[in-house]
C-alpha cells in the first residue's frame, strides 16, 4: 500500500489527541484513505515534555515548525497551533510548496480565509477545516457539498459550548451568570480567561466561516455584528421563561430577502421552547439550517474538546489523502456571489423589552405612541405592579428593522414615566 507523509504543526489538547488516534487507528485509517498516513514529524514548542500518550516516536518531534511545513516529503499538513501567525505562514508556505492542508484555526479562516483559499487553488492543493467550527459536528461539508445543489436561506446556530453551558444553568438550575461561569470552569468548559467565548469573539469567528460557506461570498470576523452574554441577568431568563423560551447565545447568518446581501451576527436572544435549539443543553451545539429545496435541517454533538475536534481533523484527512492518491482536489472556496454583508441596523428582527414604569392612568398610552412614532407594532404587553407607585411592562414587538427598534427603545428613555429601561433582547427562532 502506498503511504502519504503527514506533519502536524501542534501537539496541545487536539494535537495530541491527532497524534494518538493515528498512531492507534493506523490500519484502519489505512483502509478507507487508500494509504498509509505516516507522521513525518510533529511541531511544538518543547521537545523535552512528556507525550508518551501519543505513542509517538519522540525522535519526530522537532521545534523547528517552518522546516516541517517546507519539507520536500510531506504530503499532507495538519495545523492545530490557532492564532493568526505563525500559523497563517507556515499554511501558505506548506501549500506553496504542493502539501495539502487540514486546519482547525477558525480565527485564522474568519480573519483571512480568502488568502487561504486562493492559495489551495492556485497550487492546485486542498484546504480542509471542519474542525474549525462545531468540533465533532459534520457541519462543514454537507453545507459544501451536500447542499451544493440548493440554496440556504438562513443558518442558525448555538456554536460556543461555555455560553450554552452557563445559559442553560441560569434557565434549569437558576444560578447568576457569576455562579454557572464558575461552575463551567471548575468542570474545564471555559477557560480561565474566559473573554472570548463570553464576549462573543469565538461565535463571531464561527458565523463568519459559516455565512461565507453558505452564500458563497467573503465574509471575515470584522462583518460580524457580536454581542456576549455578560450582561444577562436572572430576570432576563425569568422573563424567557414567563413567554416560554429560552435564552440563547445564536451565531445567525441569513439571506437578504432580495438575495443580494447577507446578514451575519451574535448576540443572545430568547428563543421558544418549541424551536429544536432550545432543547440543546449543556456544552454542546447545534446548528439549524434552513434550505430552499431540502428545507429544516439540524446537526448536533459535541463543540470541542480534544477528542472530538480530533474526530473532524482526522475525517479531513483522510478525504485530503483519498484525493491526494486520485490526483483530484475537492471543493474550492467560490466566493462568486459576493454579497454584501449588510449593517446591523437592516436586520429585521424582534424585541424584548421590560422597563421600570410609573404606575399611573396615561402610561401606557404614551408607551405605545413612541412605538408608533417609530413604525413598530407591538405583539404583546405584560404589566406587573412592583409598588404603590411602580410597575414593570414588558413589551414584545412584531417584526421590525433593528435600526427601528433601537430608536424606540431610546426614545423610551426619554419619556419621564418610564423610570429605566431594565431590558433589552432580541427574539429569533419564529
């Protein structure tokens, strides 16, 4: 059997996890690529550490990671350092010279995808990446390949597992955002820095790689519109709970009506109980597809950890092996639509807004006037006494631009009878 020389530019949780299942699963991955995967070396940071895990020769580790990516014997690269440099070099240089590239840096693709793509095509190679969004979650590819023939309408997705998981700790157990971060930590789903996943930075990426497979055009983590969940509160999730849904942190990539422009953004939002997102619990995701001829789809598993990122890596590599030996190449990045991606403010959307109110006659009828002034029709209004004096309204509106919505919502500032505004969150998944 023929065999195909593989470098692997890192060796943390994923890398590890790469090394050791190609050393365990040699045979069987063997079989269904059509040739023996041999690790040609490893990259990492230092060579005296112990990796005994991997069952890896400790003679092919090497700090040296631009040699390994440059070596005139290797076939197939695989990168799982993250970050934009080096990573980013050591890519172009492995493809400049014909190697064949499977990734999981989904900063990197969101920030310079294009350059990566039209590197692959023009050296004739392959670029591969989907571990880089939803780990072990088959994602990528069916919107690549399987969907190839139809067109999607909207994507919607809970892409971040640390937010999931702190989200759905304040909805079933009803911890503060403070107490279910902490827990996420304690139990490895977050980070010590937790920034990036709370902020929205990591989602972002994600939506980016998403709407830029989906609609065929160009989009990077800078067109995104990124909100995180740091500021939602116990009574945000107690009000999701009274219209029976649930807060979730959604990555939404959607088609203009016109077909012309693309909307991209993250940021929490009550979701119904009914919507199959809202029973994702725990640190997992899941991705809702809408598609024009296949209509409602749903892919849902594990977002990260080593071993199910390493499960992506490995499929990548070996469908890159298969074509390797066939002399073919596989789908290319066409960003021939080139869309738009159109301002937040276009967006249409709906809200939730629960304010702090006097509790006298007129009230409401003032409320309501400021919504007119602004074209937003109101869905629904709560209205709970909190005092002699005081009140809580609550107030779903009807489908509007979010441009719209953000000037009533300021424009409820303003009125001497609404004391504060306590709230304010979008509702999808209707």
């Amino acid at each position: 059997m023929a065999s195909l020389r593989v470098a692997l530019l890192g060796c943390g949780v994923v890398g590890t996890e790469v090394a050791r299942l190609l050393h365990e699963h040699a045979d069987d991955l063997a079989a269904r690529a059509g040739a023996r995967l041999e690790l040609a070396g490893i990259a990492v940071r230092r060579v005296g550490r112990d990796r005994s895990i991997t069952g890896v020769d400790p003679g092919l580790f090497t700090t040296d990671a631009r040699a390994l990516a440059e070596r005139d014997d290797v076939d197939l690269v695989v990168e799982v350092i993250g970050g934009i440099e080096p990573a980013r070099g050591l890519l172009l240089a492995a493809m400049e010279r014909g190697a064949s590239v499977v990734t999981a840096n989904k900063a990197l693709l969101a920030e310079d995808g294009v350059t990566l793509h039209t590197a692959a095509e023009k050296h004739g190679v392959d670029l591969y990446y989907e571990a880089a969004v939803a780990g072990a979650i088959p994602l990528l590819r069916p919107l690549r390949e399987s969907l190839a023939g139809d067109r999607i309408k909207r994507v919607l997705g809970i892409v971040n597992g640390t937010t999931n998981y702190v989200l759905d700790r304040m909805d079933s157990e009803g911890s503060s955002f403070a107490e279910a971060l902490e827990e996420a930590q304690s139990l490895g789903y977050a980070e010590a820095d937790p920034t990036a996943d709370i902020e929205g930075f990591d989602a972002a990426a994600k939506a980016a790689i998403l709407a830029g497979i989906a609609f065929h055009s160009p989009v990077v983590a800078a067109d995104v519109h990124r909100e995180g969940i740091a500021d939602v509160t116990s009574a945000d999730v107690a009000s999701a709970k009274a219209m029976n849904a649930v807060v979730k942190l959604l990555a939404i990539c959607e088609l203009s009506p016109d077909g012309q422009g693309v909307g991209v953004r993250v940021h929490p939002a009550m979701l119904p109980r009914t919507h199959p997102l809202a029973s994702v619990r725990g640190a997992y995701n899941a991705v809702f597809v809408e598609a024009e001829a296949a209509g409602r789809l749903m892919f849902y598993g594990p977002g990260a950890g080593g071993v199910p990122t390493a499960s992506a890596v490995l499929g990548d590599l070996v469908t890159a092996a298969r074509n390797r030996i066939g002399d073919a190449v596989g789908p290319r990045g066409s960003w021939y639509a080139d869309r738009q991606v159109r301002p937040m403010g276009e967006t249409v959307t709906r809200y939730h807004i629960s304010l702090d109110v006097d509790d006298r006659p007129g009230v409401l009828a003032a409320v309501a006037a400021v919504f007119a002034e602004h074209d937003v029709s109101i869905e629904t209004v709560r209205q709970r006494s909190e005092g002699p004096d005081d009140a809580e309204l609550v107030v779903v509106t009807h489908q509007a631009t979010d441009d719209a919505l953000a000037a009533t919502v300021e424009g409820l500032t303003r009125l001497d009878t609404v004391r504060a505004v306590l709230s304010v969150m979008r509702v999808e998944g209707e």
